[in-house]
C-alpha cells in the first residue's frame, strides 16, 4: 500500500503518522493496548493488515505490547542501526509502517522473541462472541 505523506497525514493521527510513518516510539507504558487481555487479532493502524493474535501476546514488563510471534508473512525484518544501537526493526510487510523491534529475549515463550510493538501501530479487533 503505498500513499504520498499527505495521505497518510489524513489517514493516522499525529501520533499514529509519527510512529508508523517516521520510526518513532511511544513513551513507555503510555499505549492504549498494554494492558489489553482481550482474545482477538491486532491489525496495522496504518493499513489493517492482520499482524498478530492475542494468543501470541504476554506481559514482558517492557513497557510496551510484546508478542512472542507474528502471522506467517505479515511482518518484515530490517537491521536499525539508528540511536547507536544494534536492533531489528519490525515493519508491516504491506504497507512499510514501523511497527517496533524484535529482541531475542524472551526465553519463557515459544519462539524466545519478544516483538516489542507500539500501541499506536495497532488496532485491536476482538474476537466475535
């Protein structure tokens, strides 16, 4: 999915355009879907992508939501040496936004990996009742 910045400016809100659009984070425990328990799917915000299950999501005191997998194929891995820091950048595999990082860091989980995502990259859709 591809939009001018100005699309995207219409579409996101500002903190939306600026996480998604611009690489930026979220102040740490400040996102609407931290604290969120509620069996579902996560989407991009940006463009409503299906990017992980609630099944996948735990409480890893990092501030930020954290998954330990994603869909097959929803997500694209880059190197971030931005900040001076050696990171993997997490992006939407449709539409480019920047979603966070993924650290290997989570050995209690499945896969050992902690997607830490910022809530403002997200929607949540709960699961029908």
């Amino acid at each position: 999915m591809q939009l001018t910045n100005e699309e995207w400016k219409k579409r996101l809100t500002p903190e939306q355009y600026a996480v998604l659009r611009e690489k930026g984070t979220e102040a740490p425990y400040s996102g609407a879907l931290l604290g969120n328990t509620a069996e579902g799917t996560y989407t991009c915000a940006a463009c409503g992508s299906v990017l992980f299950d609630s099944s996948t999501k735990f409480d890893s005191h990092c501030g930020w939501p954290s998954f330990y997998d994603a869909k097959p194929d929803a997500v694209v891995f880059t190197d971030d040496t931005s900040h001076d820091m050696q990171r993997v950048e997490v992006t939407c595999a449709t539409c480019g936004g920047h979603l966070g990082h993924i650290f290997p860091d989570a050995p209690d989980q499945p896969t050992g990996q902690r997607y830490c995502i910022n809530s403002a990259a997200l929607a949540f859709m709960p699961k029908p009742k």
